[in-house]
C-alpha cells in the first residue's frame, strides 16, 4: 500500500485531479492495487506520468511496462502489484474505472 500512496502524492505535486487508491486483492490477481488520476489536458497528464516515474526511479520502484507517451489520453503504468491509470478527465469519465471495480475497497490517502 506505501507503494501506492507514494504514487498518488507523486501525482498530486502536479495538481493530479481526484487521486483514487483501490484495493484490489481480494478481486484481482493481476494487482493489489489500482491508482486513478486525472489531468485536465494531455500536457498535465503526460507531466503526471514524468513526476511518477521520476519519484519511482528515486525510490528505486522498478516500472515493468508503460502503456502510452506523450500526448496520450490515458497512460498506465505497472508497478507490479500497483497499476498507475494517468487519464485525461474526459477519459476518466468514459471508461468509469471505480464503477467497473465498485466492489473494490477504497484506500484513503494519509494527510501530509
């Protein structure tokens, strides 16, 4: 769960909109944990995925794989047991992942 959280701070140094931690493990054996952020625009989006990868290479958290680049709409990242959505609002909205995994439980991010 640290690897999470650390995650969804990275993402709020660059203003991330309405960071989400769910908890996967009961539902998923993919991952422990998913980690939702939104950006207004494909700019923000992009410099949130620079900020996680960043703060991952600081901390030593190997990235396996990254699925889109600059100018995407949705990056994902796969952190092992976390996987990093990065999505554009308009994109958040259409693929609605919290209501596609409703039965997952929400972590609540530590106050700073």
């Amino acid at each position: 769960m640290k690897k999470a959280q650390l995650v969804a701070f990275a993402a709020l140094n660059k203003k991330a909109l309405n960071p989400v931690i769910l908890d996967l493990k009961e539902l998923s054996s993919v991952s422990d944990f998913f980690v939702i952020v939104s950006g207004n625009t494909e700019i923000q989006v992009f410099a949130i995925y620079q900020e996680i990868e960043r703060v991952c290479r600081e901390e030593k958290i190997p990235i396996f794989h990254t699925e889109g680049s600059q100018g995407s709409k949705w990056i994902l990242l796969d952190l092992g047991d976390v996987l990093v959505h990065i999505f554009r609002q308009s994109e958040r909205d259409y693929y609605n992942l919290e209501e596609l995994w409703h039965r997952a439980h929400p972590v609540a991010l530590p106050k700073l």
